[in-house]
C-alpha cells in the first residue's frame, strides 16, 4: 500500500508528541536552564497532550518517560513517573470538565496541576532522604507557569497542522 504524503504528514504529527516525550526523557534535559531561570518541559507536553489530544500519548507512555528520567537524571525511581502521572490525572479531569478550549482556561488550570506534581515531588523526595534546592524548584514552576503560553501556541499549531 502505498502512503501519500498527506498520510504521512498526519502520522508524523500524530507520533511526533510521543517522539518528543521520549527524547526529552532519554535527553535527561526535561528541564531547560538557562543562567536565571529553568522551565520544566515535560509537565508542559504531558499537560497539553492529555489535555488537548489524549489518544497520541498514552498513560504507559508518560509512566515508562517517568521511568526514563529517573534512570537518567539518578532520582529514586517512580517520583517523575508518579509526577507526571499527577499532572496527566489533572488534565484529564480539567478534559471533562472544560466547555470551551482557551488558553487562559488551560492556563488557570495548569496551576492545580503544577501544584499537586510538585507536592508529589517534594514529598518523595523529602522521605527518600534526597536532597532538595526549594527555591530552584520554586524558580522552576514559576518560570514553568509562565512558559506555558508559548509551548501551547507551538503545540497548537502542530495540532492545526495535523488536522490540514
């Protein structure tokens, strides 16, 4: 069977959230430094993902680039899977509940969903005896939050080129 190039368009756009969940988890980067902020990237993909089009990217998925992170960065294993598992659980309740798709909406509801993967964050790495840099982690969700417009407006528009 011969694939268009349409066809194949609309299934490199349908992996490509996927591809990048997994490069950034084996890239052991999630997180962008730069000299005075860093923004978590990986909560951003797995929050619009879930929230937007939850058929590309699969609870598996997240849990297995959780799993990867971990290995990567030397974390006890399961606390980025259990976080980013949290912020997934989040958007998919934020999916049922929302009427109309905006990004202040997404915005607003992305806060819920930092709030709870951080506390899961904290509070597993707290009790595994690892040391914590609060106010880096502080920077980072701040820096995250207010990243989190530009990432939907690329993200939107890989959705825009999907559907075209």
């Amino acid at each position: 069977m011969k694939l268009s190039f349409k066809q194949f368009r609309y299934k490199f756009f349908e992996l490509l959230p996927l591809l990048l969940l997994f490069f950034i988890s084996l890239n052991g980067s999630s997180i962008i430094n730069v000299k005075f902020f860093s923004i978590n990237i990986h909560y951003i993909l797995v929050y619009y993902w879930i929230l937007r089009k939850p058929e590309n990217l699969g609870y598996g998925f997240i849990f297995l680039s959780g799993i990867i992170s971990d290995v990567v960065l030397g974390f006890p294993l399961g606390i980025n899977a259990l976080s980013l598992l949290m912020v997934a659980g989040v958007a998919a309740y934020v999916r049922v509940v929302t009427v109309r798709i905006t990004l202040v909406n997404d915005w607003i509801s992305f806060i819920p969903a930092l709030l709870f993967a951080n506390f899961v964050y904290f509070a597993s790495l707290y009790y595994s005896n690892y040391s914590l840099d609060y106010l880096y982690l502080l920077k980072n969700s701040i820096f995250t939050l207010i990243f989190y417009p530009v990432l939907w407006g690329v993200f939107t528009l890989i959705v825009n080129l999907q559907k075209s």
